[in-house]
C-alpha cells in the first residue's frame, strides 16, 4: 500500500514540476476542497474463496450508507471522517486545465436477507452450510455473511480536469463571482477497510489494497472573491476489486466488480503561488 501511494504523490509531483519549468505559460493556482457524497451502485456477483469454500453469489445487492446530517458529525473536527466524504487537492496546469489527487470515502453495504443465486461449494465450516450448491436461491442471512466496505469504499484516484469559464453578467459579478464548469476524469486504487463476517469465522475489518477504479466526472463550480468557491459534481464510474479481505486468513478472499455514481457537494479554497 505504502509503495502504491509514493507512486501516485510521485505522478502529481512529476506533473506539477515539469508543468512548472516547460509551460510556457503556468496558471499559478492550487485548490483544495471538502465535502459529502451520496453513492449507490450496480448489483455485483461477489465470489468467495478459501481453503474450505469456493463460491459465487449472483447479483448482490448494495446501497449506500448515508449519515444523518447534522453539526455532529458533519462539522466536528473529530468526526469528520464518518459520513461518506470527498477531500481533493489540485494544481492549475494553465487557466483551464488543471490535475488534482483525491480520497473518495464511500460506503458500501450488501442488503442484508436478499436473496442470491449461489454457485459452488462449502465444506467443513462448522454449518448447515456445507454442500455443493447449483443455482440455489440463498437467504443472506447474518450466520451465512455480513459484507460491508463501510470505513469506507476508499477511491484514491487521480484526475485531469477542463475548466470552462461561463461569461460574466456585469462589473460586479466580474469582481466577486465566477461560474465554471468543469468535464474530466482519472483513475486510483481502492484501499478499503471491509468488515466482513463470513460463516463461522471471525470477523474481519481492516484496510486493503483490493483493486482499482476508473471515473469520468462532470461539476459546476461557483467562486466567490476568487479564493472560495462552492462545486457540486456527478461522478460516475467502474471498480474492479480482485482482492478483497475476508478473514484474518490471507489465503481467504473474495472479488467482485461494479459501477458506482456519486453526486457531490463540496466547499473549498483557492490559493495563489
């Protein structure tokens, strides 16, 4: 995980230092911002893997896990980190381009007692699990599996923006306010923290490097006296996870992939090299 992120810090910083010294013209500005998402996300076939299991639940349900809003946890310096968040930093290659590094903090919860399709085995789990199972219709109970990413789905991606600048009405709002659109997209890993419960084993929750994502965007954003600016925007994209942690046990692991939309809002500040 540690060699993944000095690899992403490296490409922002190799893009901002040769955009530094070659550009012939360099728009010296970086933002950064925060704000809140809600995501939801396709159904997925999540298969399962380990030393007495090996199967495949068809068309898993999931949806999202939004916080209810208030001061707590919203604006609580402690607290910060538990709803579902967006944190970005960026550099403004020229006037209307920019690339910009950011932590995508969904969550990710499998509806629990839906009912799957299963295909495969389960062998000596200590259950009434334990068979070979051909296109059975399964009740995802809590003693079969509890799978979440709630701490969260962590998109780390990087992201090449376009700015277009919407013409001003008047002097005045050519001094205070600028509207801007903004189309672009990139790429990350995934590094989430899963908390799953599956059969008789232990549960297990921590962070993982299990995969990579892929995500155009679309925003608006709407700059007050040049330095602070509010930006709503509509993500959409794919995520592949072929190494999920299950268990405390390595050799145990699940895979699945989907897409995901995420609509956002953020705030965020301007500031001028």
């Amino acid at each position: 995980m540690k060699n993944k992120l000095t690899l992403l810090l490296f490409a922002f910083s190799y893009f901002f230092v040769c955009n530094t010294i070659f550009a012939q013209k360099t728009y010296h500005k970086m933002y950064i911002y925060w704000g809140w998402n809600r995501a939801s996300y396709t159904n997925s076939d999540i298969h399962f893997k380990g030393n007495s299991y090996d199967f495949t639940l068809s068309d898993v349900v999931a949806k999202d896990r939004q916080t209810p809003f208030g001061f707590d946890p919203y604006f609580h310096p402690l607290k910060i980190t538990i709803p579902q968040t967006n944190f970005r930093i960026g550099y403004a290659l020229t006037e209307n381009w920019d690339i910009s590094l950011g932590a995508d903090h969904m969550k990710y919860i499998m509806v629990q007692n839906q009912i799957a399709k299963i295909n495969g085995t389960i062998s000596n789990s200590n259950s009434v699990y334990n068979k070979t199972y051909i296109n059975e219709n399964l009740p995802l109970t809590e003693d079969f599996l509890t799978f979440e990413h709630t701490d969260g789905l962590n998109y780390l991606n990087l992201e090449l923006r376009r700015n277009f600048q919407i013409k001003k009405l008047s002097e005045w709002t050519t001094q205070h306010l600028a509207l801007n659109l903004m189309v672009g997209g990139g790429g990350g890993m995934l590094v989430p923290k899963s908390n799953v419960k599956l059969l008789e084993n232990e549960r297990n929750d921590e962070f993982h490097i299990a995969g990579w994502g892929v995500s155009p965007m679309a925003g608006c954003n709407l700059t007050f006296w040049k330095y602070f600016f509010l930006q709503s925007e509509y993500k959409f994209g794919y995520i592949n996870m072929p190494s999920i942690r299950t268990t405390k046990y390595t050799s145990d692991s699940a895979s699945q992939q989907f897409f995901f939309h995420q609509v956002n809002i953020m705030f965020g500040f301007n500031f001028f090299i």
